[in-house]
C-alpha cells in the first residue's frame, strides 16, 4: 500500500477513536443527567 493511502488510513482511524471517545464521554454524561432525573422525581 502507498504511504498515502496508509496515511489516510491512520488519520479515518485516529479520527474514529476520536468519534468514539466523545461518544462514550457523551454516554456517561446522558446517564449522570438521568441518575439525577431520577433522584429529583423520588424526593
């Protein structure tokens, strides 16, 4: 494979790991929001 093509190949990947990190940073944060949701309807 050319040095470009392996080159485009990291950055889509580099740039999935991102994709996927802020997924998961956005995953937690929804959970938190709801843990709250819920404590606030109990009380």
């Amino acid at each position: 494979m050319s040095v470009a093509l392996m080159e485009i190949a990291n950055g889509l990947k580099d740039g999935l790991m991102n994709v996927e990190r802020t997924l998961t940073r956005l995953e937690t944060r929804l959970d938190m929001l709801q843990d709250g949701e819920i404590k606030e309807r109990h009380r």
